[in-house]
C-alpha cells in the first residue's frame, strides 16, 4: 500500500511539476512577441545568502538583483525579471556578475512587456536552461513513480 501511495505521489508531482515549468516556458518564449519599452536599470548588484540545506552554512549562493523601470501607456512600471521565470539564486558568482555587467545600473533596456499585462517584464526572452532542466527532472519523477507502480 505504502508503495502505491509512494508511485502515485511521484507521479502527480512528476506530471504536476512537468506541466507547471511547460506553461513557464511558453510564457518566456512567448516574450521574443511582446511589445518592447524603453526603460532603465535603476539597480543591479550581485545578491547572495547562505547556501540552503546539506550543512553547508560556509557556502553561498548568488543571483543578479537587477532592478528595472520602463512606462507603457503613461504608467510607470518597475520589475526585476531578467527572464521568466526568475532563475533564482545558484551555486556560481560568476553567472551573477555576468548578468551584474550587462545590465548595470543607470543603462538603458529594452523592456519586453507582456501586453495584458504589462507589470510582467523581462529583459531577455526564452526559457532559461534551468526550465528545461526542471522539466526533464519532473519527467524522470514521473517515470519513477510509473516503475514502482508496475514493480508493486
């Protein structure tokens, strides 16, 4: 019975998870079409936090903290979005600092805006790689709970 429950659980996360980060990168492929406003980078530093998890209070993570304003119709929006989604804090400065240098404060953006929505931004469109990832990781989920299912 544990076993059941256990393939079930891991197959709707799975299949849950999988469907969730598909709908987030058809969001962020669907930005290359949004309308672009101009904007500007009103802060851009690297971020970091102590590592989560695994003991590993020594260690850090980092993410670009980039803060962006840009008007549309008359209204002034203000967003933090490099892509959608977010990709969060990660384990290499390096990235965080590359994407520090790009978009560095006072520069000017093109803002990508979503046009029902136009407090949804993003600098650069496309699903980040970690999307994709994610979503190989939920079908591996997926396909676990499956081979406890047909084991049990």
């Amino acid at each position: 019975m544990a076993a059941r429950l256990a393939a079930l659980l891991l197959i709707a996360v799975g299949i849950s998870g999988f469907c969730w980060l598909w709908r987030q990168a058809q969001q962020a492929n669907a930005a290359h079409d949004w309308p672009i406003a101009a904007g500007r980078v009103e802060r851009s530093a690297v971020e970091w936090r102590p590592r989560r998890g695994g003991g590993h209070s020594d260690q850090r993570e980092y993410r670009a903290d980039v803060v962006y304003r840009y008007q549309v119709n008359g209204q002034t929006y203000r967003a933090g979005n490099i892509r959608i989604p977010d990709a969060g804090f990660g384990g290499n400065p390096t990235l965080a600092q590359e994407t520090v240098r790009r978009y560095p404060a006072g520069a000017a953006v093109q803002v990508r805006y979503h046009p029902a929505n136009p407090q949804q931004a993003c600098l650069e469109a496309g699903a980040h790689w970690s999307t994709r990832a994610g979503q190989l990781l939920m079908l591996l989920f997926a396909a676990a709970g499956v081979a406890l299912r047909l084991r049990g």
